[in-house]
C-alpha cells in the first residue's frame, strides 16, 4: 500500500496556558467565516465519587442549559439562535462538552455564553425538579429498550470493579436521590480550570481568542486539585457469560472484550482489527452472519478508547433457534481471523475508509476540533493528532495477528445473552 504524507494539524494550533491552569486552543481555519466554541471538561460519570450511580455529571450538563448569571432562563440558548448558530452538549464516562457553533463575528458572544455557562450556572430551584423528571423519563426509555439493557449489562459483566461499570445517565433511585444543594458542590469541586480546556477552530484570530479568554477567565480560582480513586479492573482471564430475559419476542447475544487506553501504542491497529471483524457493513460478522447464513437479523459493533480504559464489541438479534449457532460462528469467525490474519483487500480497504473518515473530519470547524479535543484529552497531548493517520497506515497484517491474541482472545470475552 502506498504510502501517504498527511497535514500536520499540531503546527496549526496556537496553543495557551494560563496561571489558573486553564488550557486554550485555537485553530484558525478561514475557508468560511464560521466558529466554533468548544468547552471540554474533563468530568464524566466515573468522577462521581460517593455520589457513583446518581448520573451527576449527566444531570449537571442538564442544568447548564437553564440559565446563568449573564444569561437567566432561556437567554443562551435565545441568543444562539438569533445569531444563527447552534448550541448543544454531551456527556460521557470520562468528560463533558458544550459548544456552539456561529457565524464567526459573534465568536466573543460565543465564548461569553459558553464561559458564563461552565462557571456560573444559577441551578433554578423549579428548573431543577423538571428536570430531574426528564431525566427519570430518559431513563425509564432505557429500561424499556432490549437494545440499552442488553449493553448495559454487558457493560456492568466487562467490568466489574472500575466505575466505567456504571451508565453515564445512572440508576433511577440514584438518580431521585440527587439534591440541589448535592448537584452545586459536584460543580463546585469539579469544573475547575484545571480539569477544563477550550478548542476553537474557525475564523479567528488566535492572539485576539487567546485575550479575550485570559481576559473572562482570570478571576477563575484553582479550585480542588483532588481526583477520586479509581480502581485498576482486572483483567478478564476466563469468559464471562450470561443469561438476562426480556419482555420482547427477539433473541439479542451482546459480546465485548475490554481494550487498554486510548494511550496504548496498540490502539490503531485495535481500530483496524475491529472494523474488519464486525466494524462496518464489509465486515466479516456483517457479511457472514447477516448476509451469507442469515443467523443475525442485525448486527451492530461499538469500539471506544478513552484515557482510562476501553471496550470493543458487537450486539446482534436472532431467532432464538439461532442464538447457539450465531455465538459459534463469531468465534469461528474470530479465531479464522486471528489464526490467518486479514485479506490484503481487507486490509486496504479497512485503512482506506478510516483515513478518509479522518481527513474529511479535518475538513470542517466541529470535527477539527473535535480531532484536537480528543488527542489532548484521550491522546495525551497534541501531537497525538498528528500521529494517528501515520500510525494506522503503518499497521501491518502481522500486527493484525498479535491483536487478535492478545485482546480477541475468546477466554478474555463476555457474553450476555438476552431471551425472551
């Protein structure tokens, strides 16, 4: 395969660090005079402590979007669209991000409502208990879901000691438990400048970004520098399997394999090893399971690296008289794969479509951004940015081989089966 010269993105990025140990980045990209805004924070549902299981940090992102000092009600969100941007966030088990996008001369009011919001939300006492109800009702849409239960008992038989264990949206009598007075001291001890970097890509001049935010953010004071203990899970040495059932006629087998962290020098070749195994509609369980044998009447796969740990997997549905058949053809399927290694067309093409993922990600202001976020928070820095296409192009059949062992090994799987 020939081999390709990538754009640095790290060059690019003006970068600043201030006393308070706030992180900015800023990539000024002029092709269209647009912004956008991104606050990262580095709080998820694994930071949660004594308060593990109540959703806080899913709850919290809630809360910032109904009013700040500067902005009370429904002024952000009203003022995003006057200006014709768009403002939205999400939260995960290691971080939250909130951001918006608009048309570049409105980039100060940008960075004025996403500061007022990471810092100084008013926490509505009526706003809080409404809430509160949605998220119950978000929550009770899970437990009705097969496909939700199904991955979150998977998730919770992966792992059985680290936090990651726990959803991101938390249990119902959890989630019920959460006070006010609970939710402003998370946010107190939690959003920090320490823990909170910005990423703003777009239409802007980097020296002008980098002042206005030194400007809005140096009263911001350290806060806690403390971080909760999180324990080192195990690793799985003999596969885990279970049964669950569920009020639905479909028959659903969930499978995953815990990764090592988004920092692991093995995460290319991982991505690359599972897109071919069951990533994309040209994988092998898609094309055998789905298509050829027609065990599984869907197949879906999901592979996630953060800074913490990982997981790779896939879920299917099936008939119930398939269910034994489907679990031994993935595994026949698996140890062809890990014995032989990958096609050389699989391999071009697997390599192919991720790198072109990549660069048409670059493309925009949101997935540049995005890019350099997640190299920072999960890459160990910016020049992980750069590192990532060159690093997949590198990955090579044999590498292929020694993933499938070491990672895909079927006595290091879980396995949940859900019956009707």
């Amino acid at each position: 395969m020939k081999k390709m010269v990538f754009p640095r993105i790290s060059g690019k990025v003006r970068t600043a660090l201030f006393d308070n140990g706030l992180r900015v980045y800023v990539i000024p990209k002029n092709e269209a005079p647009t912004v956008t805004v991104q606050a990262w924070v580095a709080t998820g549902s694994i930071h949660e402590d004594e308060f593990l299981g109540c959703g806080l940090s899913h709850f919290l992102e809630h809360m910032l979007f109904q009013g700040t000092k500067k902005f009370p009600g429904n002024a952000v969100s009203d003022t995003v669209t006057h200006l014709g941007g768009y403002l939205n966030a999400y939260t995960s088990k290691t971080h939250t991000v909130y951001y918006i996008n608009l048309p570049a001369a409105h980039v100060a009011k940008g960075i004025e409502m996403v500061d007022d919001m990471v810092r100084n939300p008013l926490f509505p006492a009526e706003k809080f208990l409404s809430e509160k109800n949605v998220i119950l009702r978000e929550c009770a849409m899970y437990q009705d879901s097969p496909d939700s239960v199904l991955y979150e008992r998977l998730v919770a038989e992966a792992y059985q000691l680290h936090p990651m264990r726990h959803p991101v949206i938390g249990y119902k009598e959890k989630i019920e438990s959460v006070t006010r007075e609970i939710m402003c001291a998370y946010h107190a001890k939690r959003y920090t400048p320490g823990r909170t970097f910005y990423v703003i890509a777009g239409d802007v001049d980097p020296d002008r970004i980098t002042d206005l935010l030194n400007q809005r953010t140096c009263d911001w004071n350290m806060g806690s520098l403390a971080e909760p203990f999180l324990p080192q899970e195990p690793s799985v040495t003999a596969k885990r399997e279970r049964i669950i059932h569920f009020n639905d006629p479909m028959t659903r087998v969930a499978c995953a394999w815990q990764l090592p962290s988004s920092l692991h020098p093995d995460i290319p070749a991982i991505e690359v090893f599972s897109d071919i195994f069951g990533g994309s509609a040209s994988s092998r369980l898609t094309t055998i399971l789905k298509n050829e044998k027609e065990l599984a009447l869907d197949i879906s796969s999901y592979l996630y690296s953060l800074n913490v740990s990982g997981l790779s997997g896939f879920g299917a549905a099936c008939l119930e008289e398939n269910r034994q058949k489907l679990t031994d053809e993935t595994f026949r399927i698996l140890g062809e794969l890990t014995k032989n290694g990958p096609t050389k067309q699989e391999m071009e093409r697997t390599i192919a479509q991720q790198t072109a993922d990549c660069l048409r990600a670059m493309r925009t202001e949101s997935g540049l951004a995005q890019i350099v976020g997640n190299a920072v928070l999960n890459g160990g820095g910016l020049e992980a940015a750069d590192e990532y296409l060159s690093a997949m192009q590198n990955v090579t059949r044999d590498d292929l081989v020694r993933i499938g062992e070491q990672y895909f090994h079927p006595q290091k799987a879980t396995l949940v089966h859900m019956l009707p």
